[in-house]
C-alpha cells in the first residue's frame, strides 16, 4: 500500500525523459558508435565543457568546514558571489539575502508552488512550456497549471493574453496565484522586452497574483538579442529563478537560485531549503567559477558558439525548407513538421514523433509535450558538437525528405 500521492506521482508519463534514457544507453559517437541515437530532444549545452573546465579547477580551495553542515538555503560565501554576479544583471545591488539556494531550478519551482499556491489555485503559463513546469509547479503542491495557448508562426505573447486567460480563471470560481515567464523561452527561443515584462507585472499588482520569472538561459543570447531581467523590477510579488545547469552547462551539479524581495516568500522558501539542501563541495567549486577573472572571456565563448550552432542547424533547415520561429536566445529551436505529419492530429505527432526516434535514430521533443495547440511542432535543441549536429540533421533531412538522399 502507498499513498494516493505517490501513486499519481508514479502514474505520470514524461514521453522527453524515456526518450533521453532511451538515446542514453545507446548514444552516438562517430568512431566508437555511428549508428546510435543523436538526441535533440534533451535541453543541454554540450559546446562549453573545455570552456567551462579550467573555470571549475581555478581558485579553489577546501576548508574543513566545507565537510560539515552550513546554512541551509546557501552558504553565505557564494550567496554573496551569486549576488555580485546578478547585480550586473539587474543594474542595481542584489542583496545575498534576498537568495535562496536549492539542488536545482526543479526545486525551486516546487518550492516557489508550495509556498505560493493552495491546492485548486491556478498557476497562469503561456503555451507552448517547457514540460517539467507541470512536474515542478502542479505535481506535488496541487496546484492547477494552466496553459494559455499562443498561435503560430510567431506564438507571440501579450499582457492581454495572461490578463484574458486570468479572467477566464476567476469566472469557473479559481483563485489564480501566480503567472510563469520563460524568458529566454523554452521552447520558442524568443526573449521578452521590458514592455512585455512591466506590463504582466502591473497586471499583477492589480490582481494580487504572484509572477514567477524563469531565467535560466538569461547569459545565452543570440546577436542582438536585449534581454529584460526580472531582477530589474523591484516588487514584492517577483520572483526570479536562475541556476547553473544551462549557461553554465552545469546540469548535473544541480544548483538553482531564487531571488525574491518578498520577506514571507523568503522566510518560507528558506525553510523548505531543508529538503533541498545543496553539497558544500559545489557550493565551493562554483564561488571559484564566479570569481574568475576569466568568466567575460567564457560567456563572450558561449555567444560565439551558440550563434555558430545555430546557424548550422538554421541553415540546414531553412535549405531542406523546414520552417522554424527565429530565436533570439537559449539553445533550443522550435520547428515547423506539419507538412510532415500523417495525419493533422496529436496522434498523427506522436506517429512522426516515434517514426524519426525509431527509424533516424534522432530525438526530437513533439510539440504535445509542451502543450502546444497545433499539432506538428518540435522542439529541437541545437548545442551539440558539430559532428553530432550534422549527423543529426542529415538524418532527419533525409527521414523526411527521402529524395535529399541524391
């Protein structure tokens, strides 16, 4: 016997987490393995470790105190250099006590639900979303998760759109806590101006609804791209996340960040740390990162690389006649398949969906997962070596389009 939260939690089904296990017992590599799976379908930065390396080894120092407990929501050293680093960011003082540290932006987004939210209440998501936003933000705090369907090419958003889909909310009797900004966006790649971001945050105020910022690409941006922090607007009912996983291409570390100027989001946040505690080791490794004097060099590194993939996967795309929303940030593509399905349906993706899984090797992630309103979209994430990129795309190409073979 188990309790009836555990078996929902078990009875969910994430097709982009089987697909990466999937690719990750049998992965390709071009001496060793050329036949295995190339996965586009997990959000990672595979262009930065040789960057990302020295930095990790630089500076670092062990103390005895790092093998004993320190302070549960981060120790103070690296809140005071994760401070430092956001300042820039935000163009005004980050205080280190407005952080709170976690094992990873999942953790902070479940924490951020779980003190925000009371089972029922509506958490506001323009759509298509990254996926695990339903795990982290609905799953164990109960709270809804609303989509709030945008329409292609562009799957532009609007304040109008949140302050529609809040209307709606309210009118079947729900209690809406808070809306999620994605910024630069998982999947679409599109990063938001200050015109959209101060328009959902007066928006808001008016309704007493939380906003939750989700800036975990805020470093990787594209040529040109202005990218509009969060942590540039001082209210009390914004909360930013970051973390290392994807600027720094420090996924498996799992440390996420939280910055709130709320004192009651802050004090419970800093009690629910208890359970997501993150090792003194890394706490350690990463003060040294961000005190590098080499760390302009490597983020100047990653922009060169990100628009250099990018513009070998676009390329690629746009000489196949695949169609795709132009990103300005991330390390993700959105692409248009619908010529390509065989059926126009949800059913007729996940046809597609298996048949270039199953029959290219190649992992993509089906616009259904991201709850996407039209079926035929994909998420395809561009950060990985060249000769995986390649190979990658030759074979969706040509899974595609038979006659490129010629």
């Amino acid at each position: 016997m188990i309790s009836k939260r555990a078996r929902r939690w078990a009875s969910q089904d994430s097709y982009l987490v089987r697909a990466h296990f999937e690719c990750a017992r049998d992965p390709f590599d071009p001496q060793t393995n050329p036949g295995g799976f190339v996965n586009f379908g997990t959000a990672e930065n595979h262009l930065m470790f040789d960057a990302i390396a020295p930095l990790l080894r630089e500076g670092v120092e062990w103390h005895e105190k790092d093998t004993h407990y320190d302070e549960l929501h981060g120790a103070g050293y690296l809140r005071e250099a994760v401070a430092g680093f956001m300042s820039r960011r935000a163009g005004r003082r980050v205080s280190p006590d407005h952080l709170v540290l976690a094992t990873g932006a999942t953790a902070i987004l479940e924490m951020l639900a779980f003190v925000l939210c009371d089972p029922g209440d509506a958490i506001l998501i323009p759509a298509p979303y990254y996926p695990g936003f339903d795990h982290d933000l609905g799953l164990r705090s109960e709270a809804l998760v609303v989509p709030v369907a945008l329409s292609s090419p562009e799957f532009r958003l609007t304040a109008g759109d949140i302050e529609r889909a809040y209307a709606e909310q309210v009118s079947r009797g729900r209690r809406v806590a808070a809306v999620v900004l994605n910024s630069p966006h998982n999947p679409l790649g599109s990063v938001y101006d200050e015109t959209l971001v101060r328009g959902v945050v007066e928006f808001a105020s008016r309704y007493a609804v939380h906003v939750i910022i989700d800036e975990m690409y805020a470093e990787s941006l594209l040529p040109r791209a202005q990218h509009f922090s969060g942590l540039r607007v001082e209210a009390h009912w914004v909360h930013v996340v970051y973390g290392f996983a994807k600027d720094f291409g420090l996924s498996g570390y799992r440390v996420g960040i939280l910055h709130t100027e709320n004192p009651e989001v802050l004090h419970a946040a800093r009690d629910t740390a208890y359970f997501h505690t993150v090792s003194t080791l890394t706490q350690r490794v990463l003060a040294g990162v961000l005190a590098s004097p080499r760390l302009d060099e490597y983020f100047e590194k990653l922009r060169a690389r990100l628009d250099s993939s990018y513009r070998q996967a676009t390329g690629e795309l746009e000489k196949r006649g695949i169609p795709f929303v132009a990103a300005q940030g991330g390390i993700l593509l959105w692409i248009d398949l619908r010529a390509f399905l065989p059926a126009a349906s949800v059913a007729g993706e996940r046809e597609l969906c298996d048949r270039i899984l199953r029959d290219c090797r190649v992992n993509i992630s089906p616009g259904q997962a991201f709850h996407c309103s039209e079926p035929g979209w994909f998420r395809l994430c561009f950060t990985m070596p060249e000769s995986h990129q390649s190979e990658g795309l030759r074979r969706l190409v040509e899974g595609l389009i038979p006659s490129s073979r010629a």
